[in-house]
C-alpha cells in the first residue's frame, strides 16, 4: 500500500523502469497524435487567434486582466494570466498554426503524467505499481478533453505545477537540514500553478492530508510533525493569500455569479455530481462535451437521497480502508478535493456544470487507489504472473477508448454533434451544435437547433441566433419572429435590431428599417455595415444628402467596405441631392 517518505526512501529507479516509463509517454502521445492534425475549436479561437491582446508589448495587460478581457462583452470569472502566456509564447515560435498548439498541448499532458509517476513513486515506494499509476492518469478516456483541446491545457499546465510542488514539499519534509530552497520552490510552483487555474487552490489541503497521514502506528491516531506543519502553513498560506487578493483585485465586480440558482438550492444536487464524476471514472462510455443533467429540486426527492445514500456506502468503505491503511487519505484527497471547486454551481454556466476536464487532476487520486490495489496484489500473491499482463490490457484498452474520444475534437461540427447525440436535452449543446453549423454556411440545418436551445431553456442568445439563421436561411417570417422575441428578452441587441432592419429593407420597408436602424446604431455606433445599411434605407427614401452622409461614416469606420466607396462615389457623381 502507499508508504511515507519517512517510512523508507525511494525505490531505486531502475534503467528499466526508466524505460517503461519513457516508452509510456511515447504511447501516450501517439493516443493523441491525431490531434496534431486538427484545427481551432470551440473557445480557441477567441482566445488565440482573434486576441488582440496575445503578444508581448500587452504583457501587462495579460496580468491584470481576466482571462476573457480581450473579448466584448464577456464577464470574467477567471483569472489564468500563465494560460494566457503559455499561449503567446507558443504564437512566438509557432505563429498561429493550430497543429503546433495541439502538439504542445499533448506534450504538456505527458509532462504532468510524468509526474504523476514520480508522485505515486514516492507515496507508493514501488516502482511497478506508480508506472501503473502513471499509465490510467495519462491514458484514461476523461483525459481526453484535456488532451485534445488547445484551451483546456491549463489542466495540464496546473496539475503539472501542483504536482512538481507536492513533490518538492516532499523532498523538503525529508530533508533535516538545508531544506529552505525546496520549501521556497515548492511556494514558487503552487503560485504558478494557480496562475494557471482556480482548481490548484486545494493542494494545502492534499498536503495538510499528507502530513497527517503516519502509518507508523495504526492503533492510535495520525501523529504530526509540528516544524513540517508549520514550514507547510509558512510556504503555502501566505501564496494562497497573496493570490486571492491579486485575483480579487483583478477581477472586481466582474466576478459575478453566473446562475439564478439560490444559494441552498444548488446542494441537494451534489451528491448526485460527485456520485456521476466516480461513474465516469470506474466507467468511461458515452462521454461528452455536455452532459444532460437537471438539478435535483428537493433533499425530499429520490434523485438526492439514492445518490446520497450510495455516497455515504462509499465513503464508510474508503474511510475503513483507510483507517487500515492510514496513507490512502492522500489517494483519497487527490480525488476528492480538486472536485470541490466544481460542485460552486452558482459560479457555472446555466445548466452546464459537468465537464471532463473537471476532473484531471481528480484522476491522479483515482490513478493512485488502482496503483495502491496493484501493488497490494503483487505483495499478495507475490508469484501471480497474470498481474502485469493484465495491467498493460487495461492500459492498452484504455488508450484507445481516449484515442477514440479524441476524435471528436477535430472540429466544433463533430464535437457538438457529438454533444446533441449524448445529451439532446442540454440547451447548450444544441446552441453550440447550431453555432458550428451556422459558421459553416448551414443555416438552414442550424436553425432548428437553435430553436430546440430555446425551448429547453428560454434565453434571448438562442432566440437571436435563430433569428440569424433564418434569415440567412431566407425564412424572413421566421427571422422576424424570433429576433422580436430576442429582444423581447433583451432590448439591448444591436444585431437583433439590424436584423430586423435588413428583412424590413427587403421587404421594401425601408421607414421602418430607418428606425431600427438608429437604434442599432444607438447600441453599437461604430459596427460594421450598420451605417451602409441606414444610407441604403435613406436612399431608398429619397434622402440622398443623409444618405450619402452615412455613407461616409461607413467608409471612415470601415474603409475596406468596397459597398460604401461604390455608394459614396455615385451618389457623388449624380449629385447628392435630395429629390
């Protein structure tokens, strides 16, 4: 089972094993190597490309600013100033090329998958057992979200860093003398480490487990090192501080609550989260970018106290084995604490709070409790010689379940195509199914989808998406319905009202466009075709001089707009004047 750095030093590290463990990461990489071919997906674009910010004079800005800052109108709620910085420093040597983004993106994930090699090493002191570890955290389907999308290699990039700082604390705890440079590392790692994501915050938390966890005597409780105790409080303590008042001030009021749910209401719904997030560990089928998932609306229900029940079973089995085995705690706390974050449903989308790549770093626990049964077995049945065959076909079959999940990350069409197909009454996948296919040119197939986003959940983005794609799809009946109801919801919609202008201007409607027009114009002065189209409806109404004016402004705003220079150069010619 798990031992202490204080029971026995680690194993020898054998050529072989260095061998193994090489040739694990190389597999891993080749799992995912047909990532390297894909393109820009879902939040990608956003961030990389269309971030005018990404590039080293912004620098500061990229540190005092939230993640989302550099797109319009988009609140923030996190704060991953290194993210971003990983980002441009992968645009400096590669340039936007997404195949490099995706490469590096895998290579971070080996990284942390070493890692957690040298972590289960020096809690399980068996070389054989933390490659096996190594192999379900690296090669596990879970994994693959993380893997193959370029925007969530900050789970990598974070676990990677709270790792090395967990190793360091450790090698620190060891050593009796001369061991303030690793305390002063492992404080250096956890604050980069949680510039990279919010989740990294737990690991005082995991470490606090591990400095209580003393197997030297089972009969009585866990005894404590009060210098390592404090040494642990001074190094990390103050980091977590510092950061949280850095975060605060960076992010200020934008840091708002994202759901309407009530503070109470959101609890009877966790054990049912965290019963599903232990599912799809033990069981990884039918995994997706969404999930169909309903809050459970009263602790009366049975979708609270089954789950709850079946939670409490679980958690009296790890707690008696762990009592036996005082060191699965730490396995125990690499699982469950970097769960917590997730379950502030108030601080999540709408109806989207379960994602994959919530549970990286969970998966080192998971990864350790199989390492921790294997080594139990191999010291069990010494000369049973089905244990590593077995462990490698699991580790093969896993492999290609993720390089099978994987594939559906080659675009934002297969992705949430994928989505609707596991969980057709998420809003949000039917909204992003739609958006893929609406930037495609497939208005037509979009609509619906957007239509279906609305009626699962009344919202005024679905509704004006719909509007879009109708209108694009020349279904201006259609078009007209659902942008009114877009801003029924939201009067503040520029590109509603422009819509709304543009089928009034083709129905030949241009007063009524004029006055949608303006208010577009109102919300949005400076958008792109909004004053072409005004001195096209001004046009048609006769009024040359105004047209022609909003003409100018187009092509002053806008000077690529070969539409305005045409317009201005022959209203001039014909002379502006109004009849």
């Amino acid at each position: 089972m798990l031992q202490p750095e204080s029971q026995e030093p680690d194993p020898p590290l054998e050529r072989s094993r260095l061998f193994a463990l090489a040739g694990l990461l190389l597999g891993t990489a080749l799992t995912f190597a047909s990532t390297f071919k894909f393109g820009w997906v879902y939040d990608d674009v956003p961030q990389i490309p269309q971030n005018q910010n990404l590039q080293w004079s912004h620098l500061g800005f990229l540190f005092t600013h939230h993640l989302w800052a550099s797109a319009t109108a988009t609140g923030g709620r996190f704060y991953r100033p290194l993210l971003t910085l990983w980002f441009l420093i992968n645009k400096s040597i590669f340039g936007l090329h997404p195949h490099w983004f995706h490469i590096t993106t895998v290579l971070a994930h080996a990284a942390a998958a070493a890692l957690a090699f040298f972590v289960a090493r020096s809690l399980l002191k068996e070389n054989g057992a933390a490659l096996f570890t190594a192999a379900i955290f690296a090669l596990h389907p879970l994994q693959a979200e993380s893997a193959s999308w370029i925007s969530s290699v900050n789970d990598s990039l974070a676990a990677a860093l709270c790792f090395a700082s967990f190793l360091t604390y450790r090698k620190a705890r060891a050593r009796q003398q001369y061991s303030s440079g690793w305390w002063m590392l492992a404080s250096v790692l956890f604050l980069l480490a949680l510039f990279t994501k919010e989740v990294s915050i737990v690991l005082p938390g995991i470490i606090l487990v591990d400095l209580l966890s003393d197997p030297a005597d089972n009969s009585r409780p866990a005894s404590l090192s009060l210098p390592s105790l404090l040494a642990a409080i001074l190094t990390y303590v103050p980091v977590a501080i510092l950061w949280l008042l850095l975060r605060s001030w960076v992010l200020g009021g934008s840091a708002a609550i994202s759901s309407s749910i009530p503070s109470i209401g959101y609890l009877w719904s966790i054990p049912k989260i965290v019963l599903f997030n232990l599912y799809r560990i033990v069981l990884p089928l039918h995994l997706s970018p969404h999930y169909d998932f309903r809050l459970v609306e009263s602790p009366g229900s049975a979708q609270f106290l089954l789950p709850l029940a079946a939670l409490i079973a679980l958690a009296s089995l790890a707690i008696l084995a762990a009592r036996r085995h005082p060191p699965l705690w730490v396995a125990l706390a690499w699982l469950i604490l970097p769960m917590l974050p997730t379950l502030n449903l108030r601080w999540m989308n709408q109806d989207d709070f379960i994602h994959d790549r919530y549970l990286y770093m969970s998966m080192l626990g998971a990864a350790l409790l199989a390492g921790s049964g294997y080594a139990w077995v191999g010291k069990k049945w010494p000369r049973q010689q089905l244990v590593r065959p077995l462990a490698a076909a699991l580790a093969v079959v896993l492999a290609f379940g993720s390089a099978i999940q994987s594939q559906y990350w080659a675009n934002d069409v297969i992705l949430f195509l994928r989505a609707v197909t596991v969980a057709p009454n998420n809003e949000w996948a039917q909204l992003n199914y739609g958006s893929a296919l609406s930037s495609r040119g497939r208005y037509a197939e979009a609509a619906p989808h957007f239509v279906r986003s609305y009626e699962l959940k009344t919202g005024w983005m679905a509704a004006d998406f719909a509007g879009f794609a109708y209108q694009q799809s020349a279904d201006l009946l259609q078009a007209e319905r659902w942008f009114t109801t877009a801003l029924q919801l939201n009067p503040a919609l520029a590109n509603a009202w422009f819509g709304l202008a543009q089928i009034r201007l083709a129905q030949h409607h241009p007063e009524e466009a004029t006055s949608y027009l303006r208010k577009a114009l109102k919300i949005e002065p400076a958008a792109d075709g909004y004053h072409y189209e005004l001195g096209s409806a001004l046009e048609q109404l006769g009024q040359k001089s105004d047209a022609l004016e909003e003409y100018q402004k187009e092509l002053q705003m806008h000077p690529y707009q070969t539409g305005a220079r045409k317009a201005v150069e022959r209203l001039q010619a014909t002379g502006p004047a109004d009849r």
